[in-house]
C-alpha cells in the first residue's frame, strides 16, 4: 500500500483526516462553510465526497470532476486532491472518510465483496457519478443516520454501519458510470487545466516547454498560466517539478534502475540539475532518499 513518502513536500497531509481515522474507523461529515485545504493533499483512508449544493470542481491527480448538486466523486488512500468552490455561493457538502483496514473488514463478507471492488478496487473506472434528485435525497438520509450512528454510538452501531455502507455501495454500484457530455464538458471552465494535468503527466519524461504549451492548447499564455494555477494551486513549472520529483520517489523505492537512469526517466536531461533539485524539495540526496526508503 502506498505511504506517506509518495506525498510531495509541499503538498499538504492531511493530518487532520489522519487522526480522525486512528481514532475510529469511520467519519462522516456535513459541511457547508470555507474549504480548509487550500492545496492538493492526501491522506489515508477513501474519502466519499458528495455535494448537496452550489457549484466547485475537483481535481483528483490528474483529473478535473465538476462539483454540482448530485455529485459523487471516491478519493482512493494517498491520492492527492483537491477540492475549490465556483461562484459565490457555498459548497454544501458531505465527507465521509472510511480507513482502509476496516473496508477490508467489509469485504471480507461475500455479499459485499463484488460492490467494493467495483467501487474501490477497479482502477480503470473513474470514481465519479451525478446522482438525480430522488436517488440524492436517498443517499442524503442514509448519510444522516450514518453520521448519527458514528457520533453517538447507540445500541447496535456497528452492525447499524454496516448496514448503512452495503446501502450505500449497493446504490453507487447499480449506477451507470457517469461521463460528462462532450460538449458541455468541452466547455467547462476547468476543461483546460485537466487537459494540461493530463498532458504533463503523460509527457513529464520529455523536455517540455513549458512557456510554449498555449501554443499547443490554443490559448494565450496568460490565460493558461492563470487558470493551471487557480486550478491547481501551483505553477506549471511547479507543478511540474513536484510531478516528476514524486515519480523519481516511486522509481528509487520500488525499482534497481541507477540514480542516472531515473533522471532521465522522470525527465532531468542534466545528471546535476536532478540532484540539485531532487535535493532541494526532499532534503536529502537520491541515494540517501533511497537507502532510507528502499522497499525490499
């Protein structure tokens, strides 16, 4: 399972969620003020985040999902992310955290294997649906009495969770997967910074200009610029960096490739350069970063 160390410096951990979940396996919040994380973050834990009014996106790795009445959107442990709000008007929103150990613990009941792997375990379905009114209205009251259940623990709470959670996988699983229309997707106001997100990450072993990308997207430099960084919270050059000092972590801890080899795999055409900057965001050398996080 991944760790912590995939995190990138300055990227947040949600330490907040972390405690949360060492104290009890299962929280689930109603929210509808300022969102506390400014920047993309990451925890433990599947978070289920679902909004019940106005209007915000979120950004899930490489991905941009609409946040709108309806939505329904699975963080999966130590993916960072990060939610902002469109408009005026604040995000109501719910936020349950469930810890990994105990979705296992879920699973290991037959008749509820085949939901969570299907919402938790498949890697190629995108975590995201658009409920309607009737089935949010639904989902909103199994919310509520889950949130009781965990808060004041009455009689029988934990077989009473459970119950709650089967109905809850059991509704996502029966719902088509969601994928916004063409056109209106093509339209929307965060379109292009995952456009750019899905662009870096598939190109960050190549010598990228990132001064030059407009050209590529159509767009003046300004606007780009100014949309990746309300976007993301980072640069394209920051973010850039951070993308391929992570991937450089990954190859050092679970590959034998040489310090050389993954520089240039992560994209560092100069050996130094690597070294300087790998250095500068981690605090310590490759070989130093890989001596004390080696995954044998």
């Amino acid at each position: 399972m991944m760790d912590s160390s995939y995190i990138p410096a300055d990227y947040q951990v949600d330490d907040e969620t972390n405690r949360f979940l060492d104290d009890f396996p299962v929280h689930c919040f109603f929210r509808d003020g300022m969102i506390g994380q400014n920047k993309m973050h990451a925890h433990r834990g599947y978070e289920f985040y679902i909004c019940m009014e106005g209007e915000g996106q979120l950004l899930i790795a490489d991905r941009m999902y609409p946040l709108l009445p309806g939505t329904v959107a699975i963080i999966k442990p130590y993916v960072l992310h990060r939610p902002s709000v469109v408009g005026t008007k604040p995000l109501h929103r719910v936020v349950l955290a469930l810890d990994e150990r105990y979705v296992q613990t879920l699973s290991q009941a037959s008749d509820m294997r085949r939901c969570i792997d299907m919402l938790l375990a498949e890697p190629q379905l995108q975590p995201f649906w658009q409920l309607s009114d009737s089935k949010m209205a639904k989902l909103q009251t199994i919310l509520q009495q889950l949130a009781l259940e965990v808060t004041e623990h009455p009689d029988f709470y934990e077989t009473a969770m459970h119950a709650l959670l089967a109905e809850l996988f059991v509704m996502l699983a029966r719902e088509q997967h969601s994928d916004p229309g063409t056109d209106d997707y093509e339209q929307s106001a965060f379109h292009l910074a995952e456009r750019l997100l899905s662009y870096l990450s598939a190109h960050y072993a190549e010598p990228i200009e990132v001064s030059r990308l407009h050209e590529q997207f159509n767009v003046s430099r300004s606007h780009m610029y100014e949309h990746f960084k309300q976007a993301t919270g980072h640069s394209l050059n920051r973010y850039l960096t951070i993308y391929r000092i992570n991937q450089a972590k990954r190859l050092l801890m679970d590959t034998p490739l040489s310090v050389t080899e993954i520089a240039s795999a992560v994209g560092f055409g100069d050996l130094s350069h690597f070294f300087h900057t790998f250095k500068a965001e981690t605090g310590v050398t490759p070989n130093a970063f890989r001596k004390q996080n080696r995954n044998e």
